[in-house]
C-alpha cells in the first residue's frame, strides 16, 4: 500500500467512525438533559472498543454524570453469568446439568423431583416465579429480599405452573436456586465462585454478585423513577442472587463480550452457554432461549442477547457474532435499554435489524373501572381469606356496593371482569363457591405465578 493510499484509507476510516459516532450520540442525546437519569453505551467492534460513552447523571443528588466506569445493577443480564459459573463448575464435576435439583436443594416439596439444572436454567421447569410471590405479599425491587425467606418461600408452595419440560415460562425461581446449588456443589457463594473464575481471570474488577444491599457500590449509578413531581431514588435493595444481583460497568462489560470471541474463561463451554434448550415434544424454547441468552435470527444475521429489568433500571447486552459486533446499553431511568441498543447495532450494522413481537403477546388494555358489586355477590364473597403459600392472610371487605381488599401489600379495590372472576390491582382472582354459593376459596393469578390458594377462615 502506497503512503497516498495509507492516508486515504485512515481518513476515510476516521470519517466513519466520526459519522457512527455522531449517530450513536443523536440516539442518545434525549437521556442527557440536565439534571436527569440516563444511559451509558459500549461498542466492541471486532475486537475493539469503538465507543464507550455517558450520558445523563449517575447521581441526582451530586450531579456525577455517568461514564463507561459507572456501575449499573444489571437485573436479569446476571442470568448468563449465573449459568457460566454453572458450566464451569460442571466442568470441574462440582455438579451436571443433568442433575434433579433435589439434590442439592431437598428443602424443595416432592413434586420438584425430576426438575433438571439444565430445566431451571432453560425456564422449562414449570417452578412459580419469587418476584410475583413475593409481590403478592407487598414486597417490590425496592423492598429488602432476602435469600434464606425466598427459599422457605419457594419451598411452601404446593404446586408448579406445568409439568417440567412441558412449557416454557420465564422464572426467577431457577436461577435463584442455582445460586443454592453452585454454593452448595462448590462450597462457595455465587458472589465468591464467579468472582474466581469469571471475573478476576477477565479483568472484570467493577463487576461483582451484591449479596449484601447494605455494601457501598463504588460508582454506583443510582435507580430513578419518574413521578408526576420528578424522579425519585429507585435502587434495587436484593440480597438475592443468580436472577439478578450483578452490579458492573459498560468497560467490564465488553471485557465478557470479548470473550466469546477471544476465549479466556469457558473456552469449553460457550457454546453449550448459547445453545438453545429443547420442550419434551422436541420443539425449541421460545426466544432460542440458551441459559442465560436469547438466540434469534434477525435480518439475516444471529443476534444473541439479553435484556434486564428493574425499578430504576433497564439493561441490555446484544452480540452479532457474524459481524464480530456487541453493544451494551446501561439505563438508571425509564428509558428501554434494548431499543437504544438495537439501534446503536443497527448503525454499526449498517443494516435493519427487524423488530420481534412475542407471538400473542397481548395489547395492553386500560384497567376497566370498578363497577357496583350485586349484595348477593357483597354477602357471598366478604370474608378473611388465608394462603399457607404466601403465609399472607387477605381481608375482603364491604366499602359501598364495591369490595376491597386488605392485605400487607396495601389496600386496592376489586373489579368484576368476565366470567366471574375479579382483579385486585394486577392480581387476578378465581372464585371457588360451595354448595350455598358462599365463595370457600380463591386461587390466584398474577403474570408468571399462577394457582395460589386462599381458604377462607
């Protein structure tokens, strides 16, 4: 190559990159108003950092800006760290995949006898979701979980949502007992294991399992919620690991996007990491969803990739690995982590990547308004109703010709929908009457947890 065409070619390399950077920033400049939350973006572009930038604060109350050294809690993009450090010590025969979680975990009822790691970590093992029982009880990201209540709280229910392998369902509850079983097939906690073999062999000194809420974050990029009077503080207050509990940056972050093209840790075990799992019938899991990741293919090109979210935050790690791509978007406010992301990569990409609905994935509707409840309907339903599941005692009351409903959670009004059910705020409620028409019992149902039993008393 000729010098002319040395300083051609650098010129027109720079130029590109200019161009793609000044998109990327056009795509980001809504989140950096003064004075509010926003986002941190990483490009690993073959190899290399093309772009690892902050916009918007980190801190509200100090005005520090974020910057790729920001720390994010990163939800459910904790997931395929939760799983690599499963592989991992699989590889070291600390456990198999192929294992019943009974095993390890035999606090858990009988009917979790034939639930496989590999099923909890493919969402295929019909286990009801912590989040939406804890919920029910009150509990939200900002309340303090623990793990050892969570356990006994899993390990009280009397059901699964479906048989295992059967269905699939996306589920906290799997990968927060992996946490059990890796600490006790390795003897150590998640946090100390991937910490071992993940993070200090990568590098990843930002990146950490936050086991303990009460330990400082250094460069911690606060949660916020918007409210009609502005943003509020939004942290995520968890002692739960597995499903989520990582806290780590966009420079760490595309350390681990790097090594899956440049292994350093898990050379024998990334492609089992991005396999897709399998139902009974044979048929694949929605999404090619591997453990811990989504596989799709998009326009033409494989898009591995993961969202997380939380009260006051949405992450998202996207690989394409056809083009050596990955981009990671990090969000402390209301912004969607995943569409920034997929339009960053579309600018890199040079291309379109088509979006993906979940098939019948239902259109939001606005709750219907609560209408007067019949006094037969009043009579037959008041009354005090108990879950041994949730340990949660529920008190349906008369206010007018409406019911409400008290319990730890708070207070919310019920709502008549067809079929005779009812909804208490998002929970749905399934009557069961006796042979006077005395409502005995309701199950409930909410998002992913199905079939909680209340008994009056």
């Amino acid at each position: 190559m000729t010098r002319a065409w040395f300083v051609f070619w650098l010129a027109a390399a720079l130029l590109l990159a200019s161009d793609r950077d000044s998109k990327v920033d056009e795509l980001f400049r809504p989140f950096a108003a003064p004075g509010s939350p926003g986002c941190a973006v990483g490009v690993l572009e073959k190899g290399e950092i093309a772009l690892a930038r902050g916009y918007g604060l980190a801190d509200l109350d100090h005005k520090l800006p974020l910057t790729p050294a920001s720390r994010f809690y990163m939800a459910s993009v904790s997931k395929q760290f939760t799983s690599m450090a499963a592989l991992l010590a699989g590889h070291e025969d600390k456990l198999s995949l192929d294992e019943d979680v009974r095993k390890y975990v035999p606090e858990l009822p009988a009917y979790a006898s034939g639930i496989t790691l590999r099923r909890m970590l493919d969402h295929t093992a019909g286990l009801r979701d912590y989040l939406g029982l804890w919920s029910l009880k009150g509990f939200s990201n900002e309340s303090v979980l623990r793990a050892g209540p969570t356990l006994s709280l899993v390990a009280r229910q009397k059901a699964l949502d479906f048989e295992p392998g059967s269905a699939y369902n996306y589920s906290n509850t799997g990968y927060f007992l992996m946490s059990v079983v890796i600490e006790r097939a390795t003897g150590k906690t998640l946090a100390a294991y991937a910490r071992e073999k993940i993070f200090t062999p990568l590098g990843m000194t930002a990146t950490r399992f936050q086991d303990d809420h009460s330990r400082p974050v250094p460069d911690r990029a606060h949660g916020y919620r918007q409210t009609p009077d502005g943003w509020r503080t939004a942290d995520v207050n968890f002692d739960i690991v597995g499903s989520g509990g990582l806290y780590s940056n966009i420079q760490d972050m595309l350390k681990w996007a790097r090594n899956f093209e440049q292994p350093v840790v898990g050379a024998a075990v990334l492609e089992r990491l991005q396999t897709p799992g399998h139902l009974t019938s044979g048929a694949g899991t929605p999404g090619g969803y591997a453990l811990g990741i989504t596989r799709q293919q998009r326009g033409g090109v494989t898009v591995v990739s993961h969202s997380g979210g939380a009260t006051g935050y949405s992450t998202h790690f996207l690989r394409v690995p056809e083009k050596s791509l990955a981009v990671v978007t990090l969000c402390n406010g209301t912004q969607s982590a995943a569409r920034l992301a997929e339009s960053a990569a579309e600018v890199y990409l040079g291309m379109a990547l088509p979006r993906v609905v979940a098939a019948g994935a239902p259109k939001p509707e606005r709750p219907p308004e609560p209408q007067p409840v019949s006094a037969a309907d009043r009579k037959a339903i008041m009354g005090h109703y108990w879950s041994g599941e949730l340990e949660e005692m529920w008190h349906i009351l008369e206010e007018g010709e409406l019911l409400k409903v008290q319990s730890t959670g708070g207070e919310t009004t019920l709502i008549k929908l067809s079929g005779g059910a009812y909804r208490a705020g998002p929970a749905v409620l399934h009557l069961k009457r006796s042979g006077e028409a005395r409502v005995s019992s309701f199950t409930i149902e909410l998002g992913r947890t199905k079939d909680i039993e209340f008994d009056r008393r």
